[in-house]
C-alpha cells in the first residue's frame, strides 16, 4: 500500500490532479512506435490477419503502460520535484494526494495496458510486460535506479527500443526487430536522457546552484557538466555504429541517411546548451522548426532509398584497395 505524505496545507486533489499525473500530453513520445511499424512492413510485411485491431491494441497499450509509470513517477518523486524550478508544480507537489487513490490508478492503467497487449499477441504482452517492469525498476526503491548516475540514462532509454518493438509487434508478432536496430534505439535513447541531463545541470546549476540539483535528483551527485557531454558523445557514437551495422546488412542505399542522423545528433546537442531547452520537455520537440526539418528529411530520403537501388554503393561491403599500379 502507498502511504500518503501531503501536508494539510495544500489542496485536496481534484479528479482532473488525478489525472494530471497520469501526463496523457505525453504521448508525443509515443512517435517512436512509428519506425517500428514501417521497419517491420518493409523488412518482414504485415503477418497479421487484423492489422487495424493490431493497431489500435497496440497504441492503447503504449499509451497506458506509459501512462502507469507516470503516475508511480511524478507519486514518488514529489518529495524531489518540489526543488525543481518547474516540476515542483506539478499536481502530486503542490495538490494533497491520497496514495490508495494513486494506486488504484497505477493498477487501473497497467490492466487496461496489459489486457490489450494480451489481446493482441504474445509478443505484444510480453514487450508491454517489461515496459511495466521498468517503470518499476526505475522508480520504485530500493532498486530506483533513476537516482544512480549512468544507470539512470541507460535504464530509462530501455523505452525507446521498447516502444520500437510495440510498433514492430503491431505489423509482425512473430519476430522481434534486428538486434542492431534495438540497440541503435537504446543507445539513440540514452544519447536523448543525457542530453536532458546536460541541459538540466547547465540550467539549476546557473540559476539556483549544485546543492538544489542533488537535492531534485541524487543522480546529479556523480556528474559534471563534462562527464554528461562526454557520455553523448559516447552514446551517440554508439547509436553510429549500430546504425551502421543495420545499414549495411540490411539496404546498403540506407547508408545515405548517415549524414542526416549526424546532423540530428549534433542538432539535438546543440539544442539541450540553450537556456530554458526544449531538451528538457521532449513532448515539446516537434516545436523544434530545425529539429522536425531534419527528422522530415531524414524520413524522405529513408522513404527514397527504399525504393532505389545504387550498386556502386556495395564497394562498402566488401574489401577494396586503392591501387597505385
């Protein structure tokens, strides 16, 4: 049972506080089941009797898992938002909660989550099953890894390749993704947390200093504004090469999307220094104009490669030497 710690001071919450915490305005993020449904159409095809069922099962599912762990997030997290210059607005800081309330919505979301997915397929339950189980992990003590620096960012990445594999699940429950695709997801996600992380730090330490900063979120004890930009570069190499290694087993002409991917990752970098960055809200990307100019692009010539074939392009998989004789 989750106790209740509100002061009496603040104000009981309403049903609408309720539903706040649930952060259905999140769904943005949900954008990623998008590759995962034409990756599986374009690698495997559909191997689904009912793809609009498969669909619109698969999305509720996303929708309430994540939503589930938002509400066991911004629940147990009220004692650290309330340092955060913005999040210490939120519905669980500032309205009086009660935690049997909290709980039932907890379990309300992840029946209706779970029960779809089973709906749908095994692989879909099974994928959904473990998205549940990361917000667990990640959250709820004393595991919480989300208050372990590093263990942070790459626990919480885990949902981009988890909401890849939603997607893919809608079009193919038979098979899981290519393993260098789920982990170009995961190292793509962990690149976005820690720009998230870069941003934040830059910010509270400036304005408000490092001790309210740890005190928001412990994590933050074992970074510096340098660790957290060395770790994008890394996570960003990583996603490169994973990237790479799809490209190149998989369409060799999708190799032409690399130097828009760069320029995304070097994009998104630069955006998480600005002040008051949309890094920090990633919901609030797609008001990025530079940012969706690039990702449109990138989708273009994805789309464009898909269906031409350029031979000369195959020198890349195999071994050439450059001869001076």
């Amino acid at each position: 049972m989750i106790k209740s710690t509100g002061s009496a001071a603040k104000l009981q919450g309403t049903a609408l506080a309720y539903l706040a915490i649930a952060r259905l305005d999140h769904c943005t993020k949900h954008i990623l089941i998008l590759p995962g449904i034409m990756l599986a159409y374009l690698l495997r095809g559909v191997h689904t009797d009912a793809l609009g069922i498969s669909v619109t099962l698969g999305l509720i599912t996303a929708i309430c898992v994540a939503s589930a762990n938002y509400v066991i997030n911004e629940w147990l997290d009220r004692d650290f938002d309330k340092f955060h210059p913005t999040k210490s607005q939120r519905s669980a800081v500032q309205k009086q909660l009660h935690g049997n309330i909290v709980l039932i919505e907890w379990l309300a979301f992840l029946c209706v989550g779970l029960a779809c997915a089973f709906a749908a397929s095994k692989m879909m339950f099974v994928v959904a099953g473990i998205f549940a189980l990361q917000g667990v992990v990640y959250n709820v003590p004393p595991l919480r890894t989300k208050d372990k620096a590093y263990l942070d960012v790459i626990s919480e990445a885990i949902n981009n390749p988890l909401r890849l594999m939603i997607g893919w699940a809608m079009v193919d429950p038979t098979t899981l993704p290519p393993s260098s695709v789920i982990l170009l997801f995961w190292a793509g996600g962990a690149f976005l947390m820690a720009a998230k992380r870069l941003s934040e730090f830059r910010e509270i330490v400036a304005s408000h200093g490092r001790v309210l900063l740890e005190r928001y979120r412990p994590s933050f004890a074992g970074y510096s504004e340098r660790s957290l930009t060395v770790s994008c570069l890394v996570y960003a190499l990583y996603s490169s090469f994973f990237l790479a290694v799809f490209l190149i087993k998989y369409r060799i002409e999708y190799l032409l999307i690399v130097p828009v991917v760069i320029a995304l990752f070097a994009q998104y970098l630069t955006l998480s220094m600005e002040p008051g960055s949309s890094a920090q809200k990633p919901e609030k990307l797609f008001r990025e104009s530079g940012l969706i100019a690039l990702i449109a692009l990138l989708v273009a010539i994805f789309l464009l490669m898909t269906f031409i074939n350029i031979p000369a392009l195959e020198a890349f998989t195999g071994q050439r030497y450059i001869s001076f004789q």
